[in-house]
C-alpha cells in the first residue's frame, strides 16, 4: 500500500485550486482594468461629462468659453426643441421644448402614437460682445438636415423638403463668424433611418482645433480598421492551410466583420446617399462578429453539438444578421417595425451575455492557461455590452471611439492573443510529433540495420560451411572421371547427375555469397509498374503452373501502380512464394496473384488452396533455418527468411494468412511511389 497517495492527491487538488484561484485573479485584474478605463474615457471623452459649452435657457454666450488653446466644447444642453416642425417655414411657432441633444433617439420622444419620423427643428442662440470666428463639427446622423444662421443657410445635407427626404451621410466642418448675437437652427427630417433628429452633439473651437480633434479621429478608426484586417488576413490564411478546425475562419469572419463595421466613420468623412445600403451593412457587420463569437465560444468549451447552442443561440444569431439586413433594405419604416426591431437587437444582446457567461464557466473548469485569454475576451464583451445598454443617452465621444467599439477591439486582440497561443501549441505539438517519428525511424534503421547484419553473418559462415564440402565433391568427381578407373555406363551416369547437382549447388552458395553482400542501393531501384511486372512474372511462369497441373490466375488493378525497387531481387521473392505453393498444392489446385491499392500503398498477395499452415507455425514462419516441408526433402530454411529481408529492405512488409487444411495467403505490402516524367 502506498502511503504517500493521499498526500499527492492532496497536492494535485491544491494544484488546480491555485490555478483556479490564478485565473479568477487575472480575470478580475482585466475587469477592474477594463471599467477603471471605461472611468477614464468617460471623464475625457464624453461629450456628455468634458468640456460642456455653457448653454443657459437656450443661450451660449462666447465670451464664457475660451479658445486659447483651440479647446473643444460640446454643444449638448438647453437647446429649444419644436417638434414636427420646420422653424423656418412656420417662423411665429412658439410651441417648443428644452431638451439635451441624445435625450431621444427619433421623434417618437418615446410617446405611443407620435411618429418617429418626420421634420423638426432645434436652436440655440449664439451672443458674444465681439466679433468671434468658431468652426463647428457636426457629426452625421444618417439624416437629411439644414444649418441656418439667421436668415443664410449655411450647410444643406441631403435635401428635408424631398418626400420622401433624401438623406445623405457625412461629417460636416463649417466656419462662420458672429458679431453680436445670431441664431441658430438645425431643420432636422428623417423617414428611414431609426436614429431620427439631431441625435449626436456637434462641437465647437477654433479651426485648428477642430482640424486637430479630426486627425486624431481619422487616425484612431484607421488603426483600428487596418490592424483587424490584417488579423482578418492572418487569420484566414491559417484557415486555408489547415481547414481541419473552423476557429480560424470564424475569428477571420469576426476580425473583418469589426473592420467593416469601424470603417464605417472613416465612409462618413467621404460621404455617399445609399443611407439604408450603408445602415444595414454597419448594423449587419456587428451582428456578424458577435455571431462568430458566440461561435468561438461554443467550440472552445466544446459544446457546438449542445442544444442550447444548435436550436437556440445559432438559430437566432443567423435571424437577427438577416433582420438587420432586411430591416435597413427592405422592410418598410413605421413605429410599430421601429420599436420591434430595437427589442430584438437589445434582447440578443442580453442573450449573448448569458451564453457567453457560460461558456466562460465551462473554460474556468479547463484549468489551462491558453483559456485564460479567452475567459478575458469573453469579459472584455460582457463588461462593453452593458456598458453600452446602461449608458445609453449618456456617452458620445468628443474625439476617439464608442464604448463597444473599445470592448470589440480589445476582444479581437485577447482572442488574437488566444488564436497565436494556440497556434504556437500546435506548432509544438507538430514538433514533438515529428521528433518523435524521427525517433521511431532511427529505431527502425537500427532494427533493420541489425537485422542485415544478422543475414550477412549467417550467410556468409553458411556459404563458407557448404562450399568447402561442394568442392571436395567436385574433386572426387573428377578424380573418378580422370583416371583410368574402370567404371560403367550407369556408374557414369551418376557421376554426371552428381557432377551437375553439385554445380548447382555451387551456384546456390555463389549466389548466397553474393546475396550476403548486398545492401540493395538506391542506384539500382528503379521505378517498376507493377501490372506490368506482375504480368511479365506470370508469363514467365504458368508453363511451370502448367507442367505440375495448378491453375495459376493473375488479377491487377485497371489503374496503374509504381513502385521503387530492384526488379531482381522481388523476383527472388515472388519466385520464392510460387514454388513454395506449387510444392505444397496438389493437382488440379489453384494458385492467385492479386494485386490492390490500400492506405498503406500496394498490396501484392499470393493465395492458393494447398494444405495449409498450423497456427503454432505461423508465428516462425519467417525465421531462419524454419522449414516444414517433408523429412527426406533436406531445406535450410532460408527462402522465406531471405524473402522477407527483401520486402523490408523496400521500406515494405510481408505477413502471412493461413488456416490447415484451408491453404494460405502470404501478403506482401510495399510502398507506392510516383511515376517519373
């Protein structure tokens, strides 16, 4: 009885309790660091929290704001709402609200029954003691709209007065001057789009500020753009050299998804009409990549054949990507569409968290490392979705990203970190693999190297015992035949078929010496048809088939088969197993050659319906000095040895199939190799 077992199970459940407890921490770490920079980001760029012009009832005086160092305000508070209208169509229109720009996505202003589309209008009024040059920033909401300073017009994008609108998306930079006070009026129309009105706060500072604010901008999107695309590349490249797992095209998808749905503002800054084109492909590209997610997540815990994940999470992902495309293009826009809509996409969002939540659970229990990161994607995505969801109507940045546009990144790079983790195990895992074959190889020439050794030593002291005694035969031989020693006819006779045998048994041990030297070198392989070897080899030898009254048959493969090796010696081998089957076959027996094709390369059999082998036999069969051919036939037992040495010195094998009574089969099984132009 071991009495150290109870401690070691001890330790390895300590173990894995500090890795637990490792991964927790390291989780926790990421999500403190995760919502600390939510906190940063909020309190610097937030146009709902840093930098406020000071807007009071619906004025901003100028001269309370300072440009000094082109700071940047946003225009967010008290501005005069007249909703359904167009303020400058109706100009004696009293009837107005204060609202905060974002308070309300659409004209709705979340009352049952009000259209969400239509025209309406927002001021403020501008008042500065001297006269004071600003640039103002509007960022598009995907929406027709006017700008008008007094009495001039100063932008029109797309065109309100068109019915439908006409819409056309772009950022907007404009640069005017006021004196003394001057009003200000966005005329706001929408009929497609669900965002309806001046949702997002413009801003204001000098040019070279904004210019600034712009550059920062277009340089942030672009690298987030860029470098998932090139992850997307990555990705996909290591998808098409090794198709086996679909984890690296669902990341590929997931990385160009994110580029496609961030390049999205860097297109606002070009500026093009296809609104509800342009909508479904930014709402559909998000809904993409969280779909590829949720589809890492079930393969990594290895729960993509679970009914949650077939029938539920995999079902409504592929609805809500063909709802966002067919609500952007297709369907038509009214209230009841618009309010359905944005429940089905909050509701897979909530959804997603859960699934994502639980198969974070299921990576936890793996207890590896590699899944750490992935367990920290999958956090990064919760901590960015709600986020998202809470915050609504009171994040916007002044300069930089969207909050889920951070969280979406940073999940693309956790997972890229995860993805070269993995790729890197399988490299390594590739290379013990290899060693160890290479390790097997070695160990095999040393088998085979022996093995040579062994038939050469044999052979050589075997053909040195035998020749000695063949000599002194032949000697006596012609001693009796020289001298003039009265001998008769018959005695003659016999000393010719003695003369001969021994001649032939000189030959026997000259090719034994001569077979024990041989190392079968790659000069003389050759590549061999094998049908057409084969064939040859039957022709040449059903005359013997014929003479002992066997039926020799002769079956190959239609396509041609190639190998390498030395025509000679496979004779030997075939020849060896013929004649073997002929002595052991009685008339009127039948002998088959049959060649085919496996996964091992090509199989050679030799299969008759003699007598048979015993099963204790069988296991010997190959090894020197065995035979079991009649008492007064004297064999040393080496054809099928010297047999076998051939095929494995053609990198092949040779086994053998037998029951007594029944014949046998030997099987000789030889590498494939290709034609040569």
């Amino acid at each position: 009885m071991n009495i150290f077992r109870p401690y070691g199970a001890k330790a390895i459940s300590l173990l894995v309790f500090m890795k637990k407890i490792k991964a927790i921490s390291i989780l926790t770490i990421i999500i403190i660091f995760t919502l600390l920079s939510f906190q940063f980001i909020d309190s610097h760029d937030n146009k709902y929290r840093h930098a406020q012009a000071p807007i009071h009832q619906g004025v901003l005086h100028l001269n309370d704001v300072s440009f000094d160092q082109n700071q940047i305000y946003s225009l967010v508070d008290h501005w005069d709402y007249y909703h359904h209208v167009n303020i400058k169509e109706i100009s004696d229109f009293t009837d107005k609200t204060s609202i905060y720009l974002g308070q309300y996505p659409d004209y709705s202003m979340r009352l049952d029954g009000v259209d969400p589309f239509g025209i309406s209008s927002y001021h403020i009024q501008l008042m500065a003691n001297t006269p004071t040059t600003i640039s103002m920033f509007i960022p598009e909401v995907d929406t027709a709209y006017e700008l008008w300073l007094d009495d001039t017009r100063l932008i029109q994008n797309g065109d309100i007065h068109h019915d439908p609108v006409s819409s056309f998306i772009k950022n907007r930079v404009i640069t005017f001057t006021v004196d003394s006070s001057s009003d200000l009026y966005f005329i706001v129309g929408n009929s497609s789009y669900y965002y309806s009105g001046l949702y997002f706060p413009p801003v204001i500072s000098t040019q070279d500020g904004i210019m600034s604010m712009i550059l920062h901008k277009l340089l942030f999107y672009g690298f987030l753009c860029f470098s998932t695309l090139s992850i997307a590349t990555y990705s996909m490249v290591l998808w098409i050299r090794n198709k086996k797992t679909s984890l690296y095209f669902l990341f590929g998808c997931a990385a160009l998804s994110f580029s496609i749905y961030i390049s999205m503002e860097l297109w606002r800054f070009i500026g093009f009409s296809a609104v509800n084109f342009m909508y479904a492909i930014n709402d559909v590209s998000y809904f993409i990549m969280m779909a590829c997610i949720l589809s890492i997540n079930a393969q990594l815990a290895h729960i993509e054949k679970n009914r949650l994940y077939r029938f539920m999470i995999l079902p409504v992902s592929i609805f809500i990507c063909i709802s966002s495309l067919t609500y952007g293009i297709i369907l038509p826009k009214n209230e009841i569409m618009l309010r359905i809509y944005g429940l089905i996409i909050d509701s897979y969002k909530y959804i997603s968290v859960g699934f994502v939540f639980y198969t974070s659970m299921i990576g936890l229990q793996k207890n590896k490392s590699i899944y750490q990161w992935s367990i920290a994607a999958n956090c990064c995505y919760v901590i960015g979705i709600f986020y998202t969801l809470w915050h609504r109507n009171a994040f916007e940045p002044i300069t930089y990203c969207w909050p889920n546009e951070y969280t979406s990144f940073a999940v693309i790079i956790l997972f890229t970190i995860f993805m070269i983790r993995k790729t890197i195990q399988i490299l390594k895992e590739n290379d013990q693999l290899t060693k160890r074959l290479e390790e097997t190889v070695e160990q095999r020439t040393m088998q085979l190297q022996h093995l040579l050794n062994q038939r050469k030593a044999f052979l050589r002291e075997f053909a040195h015992d035998v020749k000695a005694p063949i000599s002194s035969i032949q000697l006596f031989v012609d001693y009796l035949q020289d001298e003039d020693i009265p001998i008769d006819s018959e005695v003659e006779n016999y000393l010719n078929i003695i003369r001969q045998k021994s001649e032939e048994a000189g030959s026997y041990v000259a090719q034994l010496q001569h077979f024990s030297k041989e190392d079968l070198p790659l000069s003389k392989r050759n590549i061999i048809c094998i049908q057409s070897f084969l064939n040859q080899f039957y022709e040449n030898n059903k005359p013997d088939c014929d003479a002992c009254a066997i039926y020799l048959k002769l079956e190959l493969e239609d396509i041609p088969a190639y190998i390498l090796g030395d025509e000679t010696q496979l004779i030997r081998v075939f020849e060896n197993l013929l004649f073997n089957a002929l002595d052991f076959t009685k008339e009127n027996g039948h002998i088959l050659i049959r060649q085919t094709r496996n996964a091992s390369g090509i199989q050679i059999i030799f299969q008759d319906d003699g007598i048979g082998i015993s099963k204790e036999k069988l296991d010997n069969i190959f090894d020197k000095g065995i035979s079991y051919r009649h008492q007064n036939q004297k064999e040393h037992g080496l054809g099928l040895y010297i047999a076998k040495s051939i095929i494995l010195e053609h990198g092949g094998d040779i086994y053998v199939i037998s029951e007594e009574g029944k014949g046998c089969s030997f099987i000789i099984q030889l590498p494939e190799s290709q034609k040569q132009d």
